[in-house]
C-alpha cells in the first residue's frame, strides 16, 4: 500500500475517491472503527463515501490501496448498498469528535477534536493517537472555541466510559458546515437517536431550519420534540411557512397550538392560514412568500430580488405582479413575470408592461393533480395560487408537488435500481 502509515481522519474528509483507472467514485464522509473494549485499540474496518446520489455507502480498508493527503484510491469494487452502522461499530466523525475523556494521568478531562489511524505490520488499521483540548471554553456562538490546550495523546492514555454520556457537536458541526441542507440532512439522519439530537442541537437556530425541512417526518418530530419550547418556536419561524405548517401536523394538538402560541404573532399568523386548508389542496402546499412586486417595480429591482441567497432557485423564477398589499393576501393578483423575460428587457422596464397574462392562476382549493398538470403541462417551476376574491394567496413549488407526490419515507428508502459492484459487505 502506497500511503502513510498513519494519517488524521479530520485531513481526509471530504477527500475524492477513485478507483485504479482515475475514475471519481465518491467523496469521505467518516471512518467506521470496531470498539474492541478496554485496553484495546477500536479497529478501523471501512470508510464511508458518498457516492454520486448522495447515499453513503460502506468501503472496507481491504479494498483502500493507496490513502494521502490529496486523494484516497480504492480497488473499485464498491457495494452500493446504502450504509447501515452494525453492532459495536462507531462513527470517527459523527461520534468520536467532541466526546469527552478523563485522561488517565489525573490531569482531569479534554474534549476529542481527531483521531489518527496508523496501520500496523499486518496491514490493518487502527485509531492510536487523539488529538484533544484541554481546559478553554465554548463561545456563546455554537462551534466557536476559544482557549484551551491542544496535545495528542495515546488512545489507551484515556477512559473512553460510556457512549452514554451527553456528547458535544461543535467539531462535526464546524467539519460539515459546507454541506448543503440536504446533504447534512442525510448525515444527521443516518445517526442514531441520541446522536442526531446532540448535532441538530449545536446548529443555528437558521441553519436547524434548513436541515429539518429536508429530513424524514419522525426525524423532524424527534428532534423538534427535544428543543426547548422556546428554541423549537424560534426554529419553526426561522422554516418556510409551509414546510412548519406540514411539521406541526405532525405534532399533537396541545403542543402545536403552544408552540404557536410562542411564535412570533406575524409568523404564526402565515401558519396558521395554511394550517386551514384541506390535505391535498393547493393551498396545502404552497408558501405564502413568494415574490411579489407592484407593476411599478422596475427590471432591475426585480433582478435584486431573485438574488436573494435565501430563496430556492423555484422561487427565484418568477415574479407575481400583484396590486397594494404586496404581502399575502395581495391585492388583486395581476400577472407573473418569468425570471427569462427579465434577462430579456432593460433595467429600467416597468414590470406591468412585460406580465405574462396567459399562465392562468389556480385556486387555493384545487386539487393537487391539477397544479401537478399546470406545472408539467406549461414547464413551470411554481404557479400562482389565488382566493375567490382573486387576491395572491401564495404559490406552489414544483419540489413540494414532488415531496407530496413521492412515498411518505423516500427521503429514508435506498435506491435499488443501481447495479452493485463487488460482493456485499459482511
């Protein structure tokens, strides 16, 4: 094996995979190690890569033939199996980083910030060394650390007790804080329980947000339920109005009415409207921020709106032209302009002389299937959705029809339809 003998898990992640022939097969998420107890040192027995499709699967060391600090190469026999973690098996990143240790010298605790793998004569791997912190403190800004003493010690100079024991998050928070939300999402819910809670509960009040509207049902519930009240309303106000709508449904009848009850009034009062309509209706579905301008609004203000960094590319590719109110309910509904038509006209352009009056709002009780038909029948990324009183009410998503269409726990399955490469992992 062409590599060092020993190496930092925290240097590797997000390293590229590749197998013999130069080909891309993934990116390193983690490192599974076999706690093989007291005065032993956890074996490493595989990575975990993330493959294209964002599933993450299991690589035993056995097949890793050269690891570096600028790529990692394996033998490209790959089970595409999604990864499941197995008895004593443990997670390096997810739930070795941040656990705390008394050092057996006396000299009291420190908090895992990596772990080095070393392989021995046989050519197996194992984790000896951890890097630690010492003393300092955790500023009031999660993952910020100030202070403290950093040194590697021996893994047997510490008492590793019990995975039991309540685990900090900041240096698997600060490893994955590139991840786009539904990445991070996929992380957190390959987890165990405790573990999932113990990470969302380091994130941001915005960026818990973000996560927990692309993760399964349950998992929004677990973690929700072990927020404080306080924090779980600040989180679901931080949500698009109609993905805290669907995870207060979820919720039992008390603890969503208090939760509501401690939301900011304007915030809540958006859910609230949503929280009336029907299953399976366009109003269920849609948000009630989209992008409304006056027809006075000119192109290039309309083109500063859809740069908004916070808005979903969807959301960014139209403008619904309403009169005063500009927040829904509107004023009477006008028109929509197409992200393509502002790349078409000057700046200067008013909006109302370049509305597209063709595309035909929908009601905010019809029926799913047919914004799902208005949507592929006219190449739409959104449709406006109206009141009786013809006042913008809001706008369905294509993504949220997809959400609502797919099985209640496709975030969850595997894909089945990709062909394996290589003998199952066992």
């Amino acid at each position: 094996m062409n590599n060092p003998t020993r190496v930092f898990v925290a240097r590797l992640l997000g390293l590229d995979v590749f197998d013999p022939l130069g080909d891309r097969l993934g990116r390193l998420r983690d490192a599974v190690v076999l706690d093989r107890g007291p005065g032993e040192y956890p074996q490493v027995v595989g990575l975990v890569i993330e493959v294209p499709g964002k599933k993450r699967v299991f690589v035993p060391m056995t097949r890793i033939t050269s690891m570096d600090a600028s790529q990692i190469i394996c033998t490209g026999l790959v089970n595409l199996r999604r990864f499941e973690q197995r008895g004593a098996e443990m997670l390096v990143v997810a739930e070795l980083f941040d656990r705390r240790l008394t050092l057996r010298d006396g000299s009291g605790s420190a908090v895992v910030e990596d772990g080095a793998m070393e392989r021995n004569r046989s050519g197996d791997w194992h984790v000896s060394q951890l890097y630690v912190r010492r003393g300092g403190s955790t500023s009031p800004l999660r993952g910020l650390r100030r202070g403290g003493e950093r040194l590697i010690i021996d893994w047997l100079d510490a008492f590793h007790g019990s995975t039991n024991e309540p685990q900090g998050a900041s240096q698997f928070v600060a490893q994955y804080e590139d991840l786009k939300a539904a990445d991070f999402a996929d992380a957190l819910h390959e987890m165990n329980d405790k573990r999932r809670v113990e990470v969302a509960g380091e994130l941001q009040d915005d960026r818990l947000a973000d996560v927990l509207q692309e993760m399964p049902d349950d998992d929004q519930v677990q973690i929700l339920s072990a927020l404080t009240r306080e924090r779980a309303a600040d989180v679901l106000e931080e949500m698009d109005p109609d993905d805290a709508a669907d995870l207060l449904n979820e919720l039992p009848e008390a603890e969503k009415e208090e939760l509501l009850q401690l939301m900011e009034p304007e915030d809540a009062e958006d859910v609230r409207r949503l929280l009336e309509y029907e299953e399976d209706t366009a109003g269920s579905l849609m948000t009630t921020v989209p992008v409304i301008l006056p027809p006075e609004a000119t192109v290039a203000e309309a083109l500063a709106h859809v740069r908004r960094e916070e808005l979903t590319p969807a959301l960014a590719s139209a403008i619904f032209v309403c009169r005063p109110p500009l927040e829904t309910p509107t004023g009477r509904y006008l028109g929509v302009v197409h992200i393509q038509q502002l790349l078409r006209y000057p700046p200067p352009e008013p909006l109302g002389n370049i509305i597209d009056t063709d595309l035909e709002a929908v009601g905010d009780q019809a029926a799913v299937s047919d914004v799902s038909r208005i949507l592929a029948t006219y190449n739409l990324n959104s449709v406006p959705v109206v009141s009786t009183e013809g006042r913008l009410v809001g706008a369905v998503t294509v993504d949220d029809v997809l959400d609502h269409l797919l099985p209640d726990d496709w975030r969850a399955q595997d894909d089945t339809s990709e062909v394996k490469r290589g003998a199952r992992r066992g």
